[in-house]
C-alpha cells in the first residue's frame, strides 16, 4: 500500500501583524493632542437672590474701570495702583490684616466696560500673592 | 585541508517580541486618547503667571467668546439664556463638569459677566479661565 501523504498543517500568516499594528499606532500618535488645558480655577458664588450685607473685616477692595485704571485698598482708604503693582500691595496689605488677626478677603469690582485681560491680569496676580480668599462682586 | 572553514555567525537581532511592544504601545495611545469633539472659535487667551493644569480631560466643557461676543458652546452660537439650558444639562449628566472659559483676551468684561451669570444660573460653578504661561 502506498504511503497516505501527510497532512500539512495550516497556519495563518502572521507575520504582517506587525505592520498592521504599527498602521494602527501611527494613527493614534498622529490623533493624540497631548492635553494643554491650563487656566486659572474659579468657583462662582452660589446665586443669590437676596444678598444681606454683611460686616466682615479684612475685606480689600480692587476696583477696575472702564479706562482699564485699577484702585486698590480698604473701604474708602482704595489708591489707584498700576496692575503690576497689584501683588506687592495686596501682600503689604494681607501682612496688616494679619497682624490685626483677621485674615485677608480680596473683593474685585469690575466695570462692564473694562477688558477682560485686565481681569485676568488682577486675578493672577491675587494668586500670585497666594490669598486665596476671592469675591467677585457683581 | 580537511574540512570546510566554519562561516563566521552573524549578529542578528531578534525582532520578534517588535509585535508586541508596538502593541503596548498601540494600547497606550488608544487608551490616553480623547477625541477632540469640538472646534470652538478662534480666540486669543490670555496669558498669565499662575495657570494651573486642569486635571481630567473627560469633565471639561468648553465655552468660548470672542471679540464680537459670539458665545460657542459645543460649536453652536448661542445667547447667555442657552448657555444656561446647554450648561444645566451638562451638570446634570456630569456633577464633576468643569467648564473652561475661553474668552478673547480683548473682550469686555461685560459680556463676561452675562456668561458667568448664566452659569450661575445653572449652577456650573466650577470654572476655569482658560490661559496660557508667560
């Protein structure tokens, strides 16, 4: 009798895997955007409907107007400052507040007019006097 | 002589576990990767010393102004009064919902206060100023 021939096995290709794989992560390193969500974090006050004015202490006043001028000070002691010098006034400021025992609350009043880089511009530099404490009064 | 001269062996490298680093890698990015759903408009943000990174790709939505104060939220121009509507619904399906303001550095603050005002109005708090580091 004749020798039945052997059955060759069958196996599937895989050696263009590889490529296929490599297809797949050029499309997904193209698609990628690394994130660069970067900005300064706010928390709006809750809506009030009725706000009741209160006293508290240690609230400083920054004021900006439509012509992008900035006073910067207590309630009725505020001195028109120059956005840069924002920060070293609010540390002078919070450095006598503290020393009164009260700690520093930083209200900011803007105009409807005034631009809003100048907003920013005030709030980073609050940050950067770390005073975390901040209204936005409306 | 007797015997052939044995040819020298040549270095090769394997490339057979290439596969499956490519793989690794292949999941890495198709696991980091978040589509960008929206275009938004274009916009000069500001730039600042204390920008903070925003943590959490998935929470965050997005509302533009620019100079002419047109409001895009989820590439649609829309009113202070839809803002609200679009912002509550985010809030509601997401609690965590971050939204960041991307608002021309030229842009009164005017039409900023509106925007926020309606944010207020439908409770998402949370927000974030959208600028660059200097």
């Amino acid at each position: 009798m004749l020798n039945k021939p052997e059955k060759k096995k069958e196996d599937i290709n895989a050696s263009s895997m590889a490529d296929i794989t490599f297809l797949l992560l050029v499309f997904f390193l193209v698609t990628t955007t690394v994130s660069s969500d970067k900005g300064i974090k706010f928390v709006l006050p809750q809506k009030a409907d009725d706000v009741t004015p209160t006293k508290i202490k240690g609230v400083v006043n920054v004021f900006l107007n439509d012509d992008n001028q900035v006073l910067i000070g207590k309630k009725g002691k505020e001195e028109e400052v120059s956005i840069q010098q924002v920060k070293s006034k609010l540390m002078l400021l919070d450095r006598e507040i503290a020393s009164q025992g009260d700690s520093i609350i930083v209200s900011i009043k803007v105009t409807s007019g005034s631009l809003y880089k100048n907003y920013v511009e005030i709030l980073d530099q609050v940050k950067s006097a770390k005073i975390d404490r901040i209204s936005l009064a409306q | 002589m007797i015997g052939s001269k044995k040819k020298p062996e040549q270095g090769k490298i394997s490339t057979a576990s290439m596969p499956d680093i490519i793989f690794m890698l292949l999941i890495f990015f198709m696991v980091s990767t978040v589509f960008r759903e929206y275009r938004g408009i274009p916009v000069k943000i500001p730039s600042t010393v204390n920008a903070q990174k925003i943590e959490g790709k998935r929470n965050i939505a997005y509302c533009y102004i620019d100079v002419s104060e047109r409001i895009s939220v989820d590439d649609k121009l829309m009113t202070p009064k839809e803002v609200t509507s679009i912002m509550y619904l985010k809030r509601t399906s997401n609690p965590r919902v971050v939204i960041s303001m991307k608002i021309d550095e030229n842009c009164k603050n005017d039409i900023v206060d509106k925007v926020q005002r309606a944010l207020q109005e439908a409770d998402a708090r949370r927000i974030v100023y959208a600028t660059k580091t200097r």
